[in-house]
C-alpha cells in the first residue's frame, strides 16, 4: 500500500472522485452484470474509466474486470501485479 500512495503522489495514476453522474452510471453497469455479482466499487471504477477515457486499469480482480466492457464495447486492459505467495495476496 505505500507504494501505492507514493505513486499517486508523484502522479502515477490518475485519480478521480466520482460524480452523482458516474454513480448513477455505476448502478446501471452493477444491473447490468448483476450475475458477475460485480458490485457497486467495481461498477464505480468502469463508469469513471467511461468518463475520463482511461481503459488501462491496475487490479488484481481479473474475473470482474476482464468480463466487462465500457460502452460501446470497449474492453480494459488489464495491468496485473502477481501475487505473492509468501505474504498471502
């Protein structure tokens, strides 16, 4: 986690709060793949993506996030950190 925030503070990523616009998007994205079980975080992530034209996302959640597309189609690409076995993440 620190070196996420040292990221961010250098300005790494991008980081955005999310308007009532992004979360009324966000809710429909989380009914629209209510089976995937994909939550209002998650959801809230791909409604800011639309929003700021980012579609390259660091997470770990692969399921979700490889099983959704932005409007139109768009599909995120994924920059995944392994895990580490040893510390158990």
């Amino acid at each position: 986690m620190d070196a996420l925030i040292r990221e961010l503070s250098r300005g790494a990523f991008t980081y955005a709060a999310p308007t009532l616009g992004i979360l009324d998007r966000a809710m429909d994205i989380d009914r629209q793949y209510a089976d995937l079980g994909l939550g209002l975080v998650d959801a809230s992530v791909v409604a800011l993506a639309e929003e700021v034209g980012v579609y390259r996302l660091a997470t770990r959640d692969v399921h979700h996030f490889s099983a959704v597309r932005a409007r139109g189609g768009q599909r995120f690409d994924l920059v995944v950190q392994p895990r580490r076995p040893d510390r158990g993440v």
